[in-house]
C-alpha cells in the first residue's frame, strides 16, 4: 500500500493517517456486482476522474473537471455508452451528473467496469457526498462533504480505492 491509497474499513475509510465516516451500498460488499444490486463491489480500482459543480463549489483540485448542466451517466447496460459520461439528450437510463440536491456537487470516480464495461457488470462507482450519516448508497461509497472535499484535495489521479470484506 501507498500513502495515496484510500482502504475501506468496517470503521470508515482510511486515507493518510485518518479515518473518514462513509456509507457504502445497501447491499454491502460484493465480490460478484451486478447492475441494480445496490452493492460496493470488493477489489482495487483507480480513481480516474474528479468532478464538481462550478455553481456550487470552487475548483478542489487542478485535474477536476466542471460537471455541465447536460452532463449525465449512462447506467443502461443495453447502451454502447453503458457506464460513460453521456450528454443530454440521451436516450437509455441514466443518472444525471448536475443533481438539484448536493449529492454530485463533488464527484470522484472509479474505474469499475470501465472504460469497457461488461454489460450488467454495474455502473460507475462514484466517491460522493451522503444524504445524511451512514445512510445506505446504490452502490457508491458517501461522505460528509467537508471530509470528501479533504480526500478530493488529496488524492491524484490513479490513487487506488481499495475494498476489502
């Protein structure tokens, strides 16, 4: 392990000597994900790509990149663009990246089932902010957005998100 990784723990996630409170997905850790399981799936991935809402926030780091108002996510495993930043006007089923609650306003993602996805493998794993404390994600990993601002600020492109069970 490295300095930079971020290792998920049953108390938080463990990032450069501290521990962050997180939610996880409300199927838990999985080693088989499946699109629509609600589950964190286990393993290594890389943190590929940082995005924030300019409206909302100042730019956390040099390599984040502006989420528009037609930025969405393509979760429709039948798509080509299945797990891919897509734009408005899209078809297939979708999340859309410029939220009206705070959730997305900061956005780390994960290279799971990416940049070739495997069709019902699940969609993209995000680093986002939580709802409230601890409650359960579709499958991404949520923090209190002052500790997601800190591990934003902290990380660099290819640090690894490493969960274990």
């Amino acid at each position: 392990m490295t300095p930079n990784d971020l290792v998920l723990t049953p108390l938080g996630l463990r990032f450069r000597g501290r521990r962050y409170p997180c939610a996880i997905g409300k199927g838990g850790l999985s080693e088989c994900k499946r699109e629509g399981d609600g589950a964190t799936p286990v393993g290594t991935h890389r943190i590929v790509g940082l995005m924030y809402r300019p409206d909302r926030m100042a730019r956390p780091t040099s390599w984040a990149v502006p989420i528009s108002p037609g930025d969405l996510w393509s979760d429709d495993s039948t798509c080509e663009d299945y797990n891919q930043l897509v734009s408005h006007p899209y078809s297939g089923s979708h999340e859309t990246m410029r939220r009206a609650d705070p959730l997305y306003d900061l956005v780390l993602i994960t290279d799971w089932n990416w940049p070739y996805a495997v069709p019902n493998r699940g969609s993209c794993i995000f680093l986002h902010q939580w709802r409230r404390p601890h409650y359960p994600t579709e499958g991404c990993i949520a923090f209190r957005r002052d500790h997601l601002r800190e591990i934003a600020q902290g990380i660099s492109y290819g640090s690894r998100l490493i969960v274990r069970r």
